[in-house]
C-alpha cells in the first residue's frame, strides 16, 4: 500500500511539476513559519523558569487606589522586606534588589570600562534566585561592604583567563572585593545585570536603606507554597498601613484618607507576560502575542489539514488495477 502511494505521489510530482512544486514550497514555508512560531512560544513562557524554586518565588509589587489616582509599582520601599521577614514566620527567604540605572566606571589596573548592569542586593540573594558559581563561593560572598560578584562574561573581560577571587575592582574611589563568579544571567529572565554589589556597601553611605522611604528597590519574597502566599497576603494587607511607616493608632495616626491599599503578590514567572506595573525593571512581552501566535498557528493547522483533505477527496489522480481512484 505505501509503496502504491509513493508511487502515485511521483507520478503526480513528475507530470504535474509546478504544481507540485508551488505546493511543497508553500507546505514548507507554513511548516517553518509553524516551527518558529512554536520557538518564540516555548521561549516566552519560559521566562525566569531556570529558578530552582520559581514557582514558590513571588515580586511584591505595592497597590494604592485614592483621590482619583489607581497607582501599582513594581519597585517598593526598602523597609518592605525587613519588615516582613521579621514579622511573618512563615516566610522562608526575603530580599531587595537595587539597580544602578545610571552608568559606574570601574578599573582593575590599567583596565577601565563602564558598566550599566550593576545592582546591589542582600547576602539572602542566592537563598531565592539560582545561579551557577563558576569559581568562589556564595557563602558571605555578598555580607559586609566592598564585596562584588561578576557574571561570567564580565570576569573575562576584566581578567581573562586568571583566577579573579580576591582581586580589587575600584569604582568611584571605593575597593571591592571579587567574591565570587557566577554564570550569565539566562536571556530568558525578567532582569539582568553583569555585576553585584553587597547591599552592606549601600548601608555604610544610606543608613535609612531598611527603612522607609523612596521606592527604590525591587523586593522578592520564598514561600513555601501558594496556600502560604494566599495567607500571608491577607495579614500583610491588614499591616499595610505600619508597613508603609505610617503610625496606624493614637493622637499621632497618620494614615492618608481616603486611600486604599494592598501588596500584590506577584509570581516571578508571571513577570514577562503580565507584568505590566509602573518601574518595571526591564520592558516585558504581553500574554496577548501568546494568544495571537498561538491562534495563528492552530489556524495554520487546521486549514492545512482541510485543504489537504479536501484535495485528496476532490483530485481523483487515476485508476488502480482494482478500479478505484486514489
């Protein structure tokens, strides 16, 4: 039987050339333009996925709604973390990223470049986010001022092929440390950065880092699971108030009227697709080009398979020695 097919099917091609040819270019463009489509697919979904505990990973993105205004920011105030850390148990991890927007010349002897992705972030980094170490360790890499940590690229750029552990980066007149080099942040992450500075440097300059104030920082919370997540939001919107600073009781309650407020719970995988709050780090995609991609491609597919059905129903080629068309 195939081998009937295979048959007719270079008989058809041999007498009906261009037309068989028109259609093995349009079937192969449609297969490529299918091919890429599911690429682009997979990798958009995949954003901020290559963390060990992605799904337990979530950005804490402050909500106000008052006096005509509906403000939701990705980046918070540096007490957010501190506070919640302290007072809610069941929190395993915290952590606080601040990224350096502007640009910092660093030098390593007669070396001079200028890095943009700089940020600045806690010893707990690594208790939430995962990156290889490929050389140091993570252990106190980022406690006490003046430590830094490289990506992989910038190590190389700096040292080559040396051993860079211990070796001093000078960047505004102030020493830093290399404590560790970890791999290259993934394409596919909702942030990037090519080196890391211990936020105990920001606290020798700013003591207020941990309290409240400018919304600086960008603040990551480790759950143990969604059912946690979902608790702990409710009793973190009930302390929404104390924890924005304000004095929530007695003569000196400060609580702004008319406002409402509460702390989104933002999953690190949603980020790229549906993160869509004011300071985002970094611009994200929209789960709406997922949809039309995906629209696209089914349409595709059904619309071959019909077309072909239709063809192979419609387009008696010649008879068979039993009589029957195929």
């Amino acid at each position: 039987m195939i081998s009937n097919i295979l048959k007719t099917s270079l008989r058809f091609f041999l007498k009906h050339k261009s037309y068989s040819l028109i259609n093995i270019f349009g079937l192969a463009i449609g297969l490529a333009t299918c091919i890429l489509i599911f690429l682009f697919v997979q990798d958009e979904l995949s954003y901020d996925n290559y963390h060990n505990k992605s799904s337990n990973i979530y950005r804490l993105e402050p909500h106000w709604v008052g006096e005509g205004e509906d403000t939701h920011w990705a980046a918070s105030q540096g007490s957010i973390i501190p506070f919640i850390t302290s007072n809610y148990p069941e929190v395993i991890s915290g952590v606080k990223l601040h990224f350096n927007y502007g640009s910092t010349i660093f030098r390593y002897k007669e070396k001079v470049f200028t890095e943009s992705g700089v940020v600045t972030t806690d010893s707990s980094f690594f208790d939430i986010f995962s990156f290889k170490i490929i050389n140091g360790s993570i252990n106190g890499a980022l406690t006490g001022p003046g430590k830094i940590i490289l990506t992989e690229t910038t190590s190389k750029r700096y040292f080559g092929e040396e051993n860079p552990i211990g070796k001093i980066l000078t960047a505004n007149e102030r020493p830093y440390a290399v404590s560790a080099v970890i791999q290259d942040v993934p394409k596919n992450s909702h942030f990037h950065f090519d080196l890391i500075i211990s936020m105990d440097d920001i606290r020798t300059q700013w003591p207020g880092v941990d309290q409240a104030g400018p919304s600086a920082f960008y603040s990551y919370l480790l759950l143990p699971n969604e059912r946690t997540k979902n608790l702990l939001k409710e009793k973190v919107d009930n302390d929404i108030w104390e924890i924005y600073g304000y004095t929530v009781t007695g003569d000196s309650a400060n609580i702004p009227e008319g406002y409402t407020a509460e702390m989104i719970f933002n999953p690190i995988t949603n980020i790229h697709l549906n993160g869509h709050a004011e300071k985002e780090i970094e611009s994200n995609s929209d789960i709406q080009y997922i949809y039309i991609y995906i629209f696209n491609y089914c349409n595709f597919c059904i619309n071959n398979c019909l077309h072909k059905l239709y063809e192979s129903c419609n387009r008696p080629i010649g008879k068979t020695k039993s009589g029957s068309w195929c």
